[in-house]
C-alpha cells in the first residue's frame, strides 16, 4: 500500500461546520480549539459587513444584509467575505463556523483540503439553544424562530447538512458530550489528512 503524501505546509485543511441555527455548531467548532485548529465565523462575516453599514445587529437586518450579499455577488459571497481570514490563519488547520451552501464549500476548495461536519438537533432543542445565549439577532418568538428556518434552508443550508461527511445528533447529549464527539471525529479527520 502506497503512503499518502503529506500536506503542503500551507495546504489548509478546512472543516466546514454547518447545521440549523442553533443546533450547536458554534459550541461544535469550539471544541476543534484544542486540537489546533483556528476558528473562522461566517455569521461575524455578515454581523461586521451589517455594523460597517451603520445598521443595528438585529436579526432581520444581518438577514437582509446576508440575503443582499447572495443576490448581489452569488451565493459564495459570505465565504468570499471571510476566505482572507482563512488564508491568513496561522494554523493549516482551519474550523470555518456556520457554511450556508454548497457554493461556499466551493469557494474554501480554493483555499485548502475541505471536509463537512453537521451538526444537528431538534428545532424545539435549537429555540431553547437560541433563546439561552441571549444574542441580540435570536428570535424572540417561534413565528420568528420558523421564519428564520426558511431563509436558512432558502440559501441552501440543508444540501449542506445531506452532504456532509460527518452528522453529529446534538439531542439528548450534554455540551462535553458534543466537545468530545466532535474531537474524536476531528482527530479521525486530522490523522488521515
């Protein structure tokens, strides 16, 4: 049996964290922290592009500002935002938190070896996820909780999820329990790559 060669120095290996809001893919990606990868947020991309228009981080305006981006530059616009910080990192391992589509995953290609990792959980667990960490985009209503669903599915977050290389269940599992299952898929990933 042949060896893989080994990356480039700086080929990044980039896991791409996806999954409903809510369903703990940011807590997910923090988890990759301790085994050396550095964390890039999609959602900060949109909140900074939102401030640096003067506008109020609600939910409404980081969502029309997100759904502009797309309309305006295409769908790989958000990652197109972040890809710099990306390419910047320090380390050749990168965990880019909260991948919407398949055209973003297209983009991080560019950049580096790229891997999908879902994170998934019950919408009655992802409100009470939202409604606990007090953001101020979290929806304050299930009315709103719903609609904020559809725009994510809209921008195709669930081709993302269906093509992930990794599905964690996030239900009935406490916040170690999630850390851990990520590292261990995360190690498994690093090892073969």
């Amino acid at each position: 049996m042949s060896r893989k060669n080994p990356p480039a120095e700086n080929e990044k290996f980039i896991v791409c964290f996806t999954g409903m809001p809510g369903a703990g893919k940011s807590t997910a990606a923090k988890a990759s922290v301790n085994l050396g990868f550095e964390i890039v947020n999609m959602g900060d991309g949109v909140r900074e592009e939102t401030a640096r228009r003067g506008l109020p981080l609600t939910d409404k305006n980081v969502g029309t500002v997100m759904m502009e981006l797309r309309q305006r530059d295409g769908m790989g616009s958000v990652a197109m935002l972040v890809l710099p910080k990306i390419q910047s990192a320090k380390s050749r391992l990168v965990a880019v938190d909260g991948v919407r589509n398949i055209e973003e995953v297209a983009v991080f290609r560019k950049a580096g070896k790229v891997k999908i990792l879902a994170i998934h959980a019950a919408p009655s667990v992802r409100f009470n996820f939202l409604a606990t960490r007090k953001r101020e985009d979290a929806p304050t209503s299930d009315d709103l909780f719903r609609a904020r669903d559809q725009r994510e599915l809209g921008v195709g977050i669930g081709n993302v999820i269906a093509l992930a290389d990794e599905i964690i269940s996030n239900d009935c599992i406490t916040i170690e329990q999630l850390k851990e299952k990520t590292r261990l898929v995360l190690n498994q990933w690093v090892e073969a790559n």
